[in-house]
C-alpha cells in the first residue's frame, strides 16, 4: 500500500500534469531524482507512480453470482427471421425515411413492425441480440413496448447489470415480466409487494382482468406508500376495463395530494357516464348551455353563459382553475365542464335532437369554436362514435366549414373511435376530395396494413401530385407512411410509377428522378415486408 507521502505527491503529479509544468511545477524531489526538465520528469515520475499504485491494491471481494437467467418457454426464432433482425438491429442507426434519396428500403422504419409480428406469433428474443435490442429500445422509445414484450423475462433480468438499460426496470408495459399464475394468491402478493415497478404494472393488468376487485384490493393496500409518478401509472392502468365498480377507488383518488393523479382521476369518473362526478359535471354544464330563448324563435340557436367562478367543488371533480397563457378564465372554465359532461345530456337539454343535429345548429355570442371543441374531447373520452361522426362531418366538406372542427388533431382523435372500416372509408374520401396536404395526422390513426380503398387513394393522390410536377419532398413524410402502412400486395400494380415521368412545364427541378426513386422504393419496401412476413410464419 502507498504512504501518506505518496499519495499526497500523486496529488501534486495530477495538478502540475492538468495545469502545465509552467504554471505548476513538480515537487522538487521528482525533477532532483531524474535531472530531467520539468516535463520529462513528471511523465517519467507519473509512469512509475501509476504501477506502484496499481501493484499496491488489493482485491476487492468476489461479489455473489448473480440468480441464474428465468426460463422463456416461447418458440425459437425461424433462422431466417433471426438473421433478418441482427440486419434490422445492425441498421438501426441509418437516417429516417423523411427526404430520403435512393431506392434501399429503410431497415430502422422497419424494426416496429418486425417486432409487432414477432410478438403475435408469440417468438423469443435469441440471446446474442438481445443487448443490440436493449440498446435500440433505449434510443427510441417507441420502440420500448414491443421491444420490452419480445425481449421477455431475460430482458428484464438483463437490464438490471447495464445501468443504460434501466428504463426496462421502469417500463410502462411490462410485456417482459414474468408473471405468477393470478389464482395463486401468495406469489401475486408476494410480487406486488417486492416487485420490480414494470412487474407491479403487469401483475396489475393480469390480476385485473381476472378479478377486477382484487386488482383494486391490491392497488388499495399499497396506494398510500406509492410515489406519485407511479400513483399516476396504476391509476392509467384503470382504463382498461373500467367500469362503475371503480368509481368509489376514483372518488378517493379525487383528494390525492398530487395533482396529476386528481385529473387522471377526474377524467376516468367523466368517462363513466353515470358516476356522481359526471352527474355534479352534467349539472353544472347545462346551466351554462341552454336553448337561445332571447331571439324571436323563428330559428333554433344555443346560447352560452360561461361560468364566473371556478370554486372548490370544481376543482375537487378536477376543473384547473388556471387558465393557459392566452385563454381566458370563463373560457377555460367552460370547456372543462363541457368535455367532462355525459353527452347523453344535450338531447334532453336541447329539444330532443340527434348528435348531429345539435352540432348544426349555431351557436350565439361567438362561443361556437369553444363548444364544439369542448364536444371533440367528450366525444373522444367517452368513445361516442355518434357524436364524433356529427362532429367530424362528410369527409367531402373541407376542414375549415366543417361542422365540429377544423384541427386536423382533433380529427384524427375523433377518427379513432370509429371501427376501423369506418375510418379508413372516411380518410380514402377524404383524401380523394382534398388531396394528401392535409392527411398526414388522419392517416396516422388508420389501421395497418391500409384497406384496398385507402390505399389506393393514397397512391392515387400521389400520382397525381406526380404528374402534376409538384413539389416532391412535400409528400415525403406520406410517402414514408405508404412504406410502413400499405398493404405489400400492391407492390405489382406500384411496378408502373416507378419510371421517371417526363418533366412538366413548372415542374421543380430534378422532381422526375426523386418521384421514380421514391417509388422504386415503396415497392422494394413492400417487398421486403411481404418477405419479413413469410419468414416469420411458424415451420408446417
């Protein structure tokens, strides 16, 4: 072991090597014992210094070997498939498709719906990729969730020796947790007590959809001692499923001292259109909202007296009371009881008309926009496909004399509650009566791979943006939507688009060789996906 003596001159050799030889010189003793300059003799001093260091420590004790990795009963990846993810993973660092130039396919946009397939047919991660597949979930978090479910029990068991990787020991999904059998009462108490967060988060979800009762039993038990951030998440995790049974749990949470788990909870009572707190909001919002009886009655109208206040009783059922910079207080008031009313209410409360009806009918005093954006977030939160689609209106109107809204945002979140079919017929008309400049959010929200009529709307309006020589890179972010979203059975009828078109008068420059490239992509794309598909399919 080294001295008091030579540690403090190992002390002194640090500070003249990070200052310079001079502005700090080496003790006298280290250019006396060399007679060399200043700056050989440090280095010659800190050579021999760092090996008397190095041969003085003594072993630290062998820490305990960790518990042996948990078995993954799930099949084994195809060979084909195995290789196919070591190429996606390899790439994973390549640039997005957004502007891309080439006719490669983007392997990075690929590695989601990689993992989305592989997860269905219920594979296991083999072990050699898994820390290429840790490190890609942590660099992209919407790769987290499939990552975390097809990395499974051995991720989680992993991640807990690379501190990179500790955001799988608090992921939201808990796909990878290994999970007691629900019945067995000991083990499911045993884990939720000791278990990692990601863990608790499944065992909450599995014990749920069991027994809802004991789920809450659980979450009850623990509540107090919980930290708020995953207060926050167990309460998110009510929405599945929620029921009427929940509403006393929701009713405790409404005085819980963080105010993000206040609103969640607010917000999940007004989902449930018969709990108290959707009745005290339905009160409150239709004595804001009424009939117009000031006119002459030839025309039906709504008239609006926003709130003046916003008392405690508001804010208990979760009314902020301020406002965002730029809104102002009734405002703001307002569509906080609105959104958070049953719109079961507006039939009774205006005549007996339909959702659409309702929606057509103006609104006095300018306070039409605040409504109907109120209405949009009830629509969404309580799932009413009726009223999102009197909200949404015929995808022919155009966005700005719709009858709800104009947010191509609160389009695609009311789009969302519609089946699936539905939703895709109304964005392949939509898209048919306005082109691809404003559908990017509404594609979004469809489901993948694209129904026949939305995809060929989709290319349909490319073409067209095509022949007419616009501007290529505008369609980038769409056309690398088509790559991920399109179904791989139109790659043969895409073989026509990708010759270079003649140049059109006023066409930008160069647009020709980008548009052939582009397509020349898309359909290598879908057929590389087509190809991921098969190989992914279980051996006969």
């Amino acid at each position: 072991m080294t001295s008091i003596t030579d540690d403090a001159l190992w002390e002194e050799l640090i500070t003249s090597a990070l200052l310079g030889t001079d502005r700090r010189t080496p003790p006298d003793t280290v250019t006396a014992a060399t007679g060399k300059d200043a700056p050989a003799a440090l280095l010659d001093a800190a050579a021999i210094h760092t090996v008397r260091r190095r041969a003085g420590l003594v072993p630290a004790p062998a820490a305990a070997r960790p518990e042996p990795a948990p078995d993954d009963t799930r099949r084994h990846l195809p060979v084909p498939a195995r290789r196919r993810l070591a190429q996606l993973l390899a790439d994973r660092s390549a640039p997005s498709s957004g502007g891309r130039r080439g006719t490669a396919p983007d392997l990075t946009e690929l590695l989601p719906q990689w993992l989305a397939a592989a997860n269905e047919q219920g594979y296991r991660v083999p072990p050699p990729l898994l820390p290429a597949l840790l490190d890609a979930a942590r660099a992209r978090t919407d790769l987290r969730p499939q990552a975390l479910a097809f990395a499974g029990a051995l991720g989680l068991w992993l991640a807990r020796f690379n501190p990179e990787w500790k955001f799988a020991l608090r992921g939201s999904s808990g796909g990878g947790a290994l999970l007691p059998d629900v019945s067995d009462e000991e083990a499911v108490q045993r884990l939720w007590e000791e278990g990692l967060f990601a863990e608790r988060v499944a065992l909450l979800a599995a014990v749920r959809a069991h027994d809802a009762d004991r789920a809450r039993t659980l979450l009850a038990g623990t509540w107090p001692t919980e930290r708020a951030e995953d207060r926050l998440m167990f309460l998110d995790s009510l929405r599945t499923g929620l029921t009427d049974a929940d509403e006393p749990f929701l009713e405790q949470a409404l005085t819980d001292r963080s105010r993000n788990v206040r609103a969640t909870a607010a917000e999940l009572l007004s989902a449930l259109p018969h709990s108290a707190l959707a009745g005290r909001m339905a009160a409150r919002a239709v004595s804001c909202v009424g009939p117009d009886r000031s006119g002459d009655g030839s025309s039906a109208s709504i008239a609006v007296e926003a709130p003046h206040e916003c008392d405690a009783d508001m804010q208990r059922d979760g009314v902020v009371p301020t406002p965002p910079t730029g809104r102002g207080e009734r405002s703001w008031w307002l569509g906080q009881l609105v959104e958070a009313a049953p719109l079961t209410v507006w039939a009774e409360r205006l005549g007996g008309r339909s959702a659409q009806e309702i929606v057509a009918l103006p609104v006095a005093d300018g306070w039409g926009e605040e409504l109907h954006a109120a209405w949009c977030r009830a629509a969404v939160r309580q799932r009413d496909a009726d009223w999102s689609r009197a909200l949404l209106g015929p995808p022919g109107t155009p966005p700005q004399t719709g009858p709800g809204t104009s947010s191509l945002a609160e389009r695609s979140k009311l789009l969302a509650t519609l089946p699936d079919e539905e939703r895709a017929a109304w964005v392949a008309q939509f898209i048919a009566a306005h082109g691809l400049s404003e559908a990017f959010q509404l594609l979004g929200v469809c489901e993948v791979p694209w129904s026949e009529p939305l995809g060929r709307a989709v290319v349909d309006a490319l073409d067209i943006a095509r022949d007419a020589g616009s501007y290529p890179w505008s369609f980038s972010g769409v056309m690398g939507l088509a790559e991920r979203c399109l179904d791989p059975a139109e790659a043969s009828r895409l073989e026509l688009l990708t010759a270079t078109p003649d140049e059109v008068e006023g066409a930008s420059p160069g647009a020709g060789g980008y548009w052939s490239e582009a397509f020349q992509r898309l359909v290598s794309t879908l057929r590389l996906r087509e190809a991921m598909r098969q190989e992914l399919m279980p051996p006969a």
